[in-house]
C-alpha cells in the first residue's frame, strides 16, 4: 500500500498544474462532446481563470502536490476549494496522477490524505465533478464511498 504527503504547492508546480489542467479540462470536454476542439483550449482556460482571479493565491483555493511518503518524488497533484458559506464543504477541481505512477494505489491514497487534511481543516463533506466516461476514476471514487448527486445526459440528433 503507498502513501503520500500532500504538500502545498510553489509557484513553480503551480504554473505547471494549470497547463497541465488547462490541456486536460479541454480534452474532457472535447471527449464528453460539450465542446469543439477548434476553441476547447481558448474555452478550459477562460474558466480556469475566472475561477483563479489571483491564481495561486485565490482565497479558498487550496494546492497539493502529492509526494510519495517513502521516495519522496512528486506522483501527482490535487486541487480543492472550501465553498463559501456557513457549513464548510470542499470542492476539489483537480486530482490528477502522473503516468508514470497510474493504476499503483496512488489515486486512492491522495483522496486518503486528502480527507485526513479536509478533517483537520473541519471540512463537513467533499464533492467533485467526474465525466461520465472515465470509468477508472468513477470507480475509484465509488469505492471511496462517493455517491452520484447528478446526471446530464445527452443525444445526439
């Protein structure tokens, strides 16, 4: 079993998660049929920004770089939002696994040390968005013990 430590993220890792980000939130949706390829880029970014007016520093915004616990090398990275109001929930926007470390336990010990933070921070639930056709993460968030809140389905005519 692998364990990991979340880590706030520098400058530097965060520049490069948001490229990362800004690439794959495009993909998704190209993938999922919600957008054109010919402006998902230009679209990912535009609400990536409006989400992050000050970008590493945007309040309630929170960045980890996921480390393993024994090698002490980056395997990946997660992004959360405290939502505003009076109950405290999360929000997490990002969690992403580099290639290279996929299908070893990783996922499941980020969301682990994710949930250990969320407790400490006195974090009441979490919440995330996954496409529908991502069969691996359904499955691991399922496991977690996640459940479906909503739906979109789509047809094309």
């Amino acid at each position: 079993m692998v364990e990991v430590r979340l880590l706030s993220m520098t400058k530097k890792e965060f520049e490069v998660m948001m490229e990362g980000n800004v690439g794959r939130y495009a993909d998704e949706n190209v993938k999922a049929g919600y957008w054109s390829s010919y402006n998902a880029l230009e679209r990912s970014r535009e609400a990536i920004e409006h989400l992050l007016p000050n970008g590493l520093h945007t309040e309630g915004h929170h960045f980890y770089t996921a480390k393993d616990a024994d090698l002490d090398i980056p395997v990946g990275h997660i992004w959360m939002r405290v939502e505003p109001g009076e109950v405290r929930r999360g929000f997490i926007f990002a969690l992403f696994v580099e290639e290279g470390f996929r299908g070893r336990g990783y996922g499941r010990a980020m969301m682990d040390a994710l949930e250990t933070k969320a407790r400490r921070m006195k974090i009441e639930s979490l919440a995330l968005h996954v496409f529908a056709y991502n069969r691996v993460a359904r499955h691991l968030y399922e496991s977690l013990g996640y459940d479906t809140k909503s739906l979109n389905m789509q047809k094309k005519i």
